[in-house]
C-alpha cells in the first residue's frame, strides 16, 4: 500500500503520528518518561538540537495515571505502582 492509501488512526491531541521536522539531531531520546525527559530537558539546555520520542499518547512513562469508568464511577489509577510491584504481567 502507498502511504495514502493506509489507514492512519489518529487520538485526539496526537497528530497523525507522522510529524516531526525533518533533518538531523545531535541527540534522539527514545522514551518520555522521566529520566527521557530529563536527558531532553539538559540535552536542549545546552545547544544540542534534540528530539525526544514515544510510542504512547502521553508523555511521563510510569509517572502517569488514567482512568476508567464502572458503574457510573469514575476511578483513576497511578502506572508507576503497579509497575514497580510487577502487576504489569
């Protein structure tokens, strides 16, 4: 398939997550948790043209929460926990 003729699904406040400037980078962070963040944060500081990347709809890796509805309840839930007590298997 060409690329126009691929379905690109699209959440809200993302784009099409085809964007992004073309040329080259000094520094390229692969992840926006916190330390990605952190490394994206001091890399631009200090002259380097960066791009921090994700594969999420949100940044802050596991210092992000979300939620759900249940019975007309709305619950949210923090990632990190579970994730450090290894719930996420």
């Amino acid at each position: 398939k060409t690329d126009a003729e691929r379905e690109v699904h699209v959440f809200k406040g993302t784009g099409d997550g085809m964007s992004g400037e073309e040329g080259e980078y000094d520094v390229v962070v692969i992840g926006s948790g916190m330390g990605g963040l952190a490394c994206g944060a001091l890399s631009a500081l200090y002259g380097s043209k960066t791009l921090v990347l994700e594969s999420h709809i949100k940044v802050g890796g596991s210092a992000h929460t979300f939620s759900r509805l249940h019975d007309g309840g709305k619950y949210s839930f923090e990632v990190g926990p579970s994730i450090f007590e290894g719930l996420d298997k």
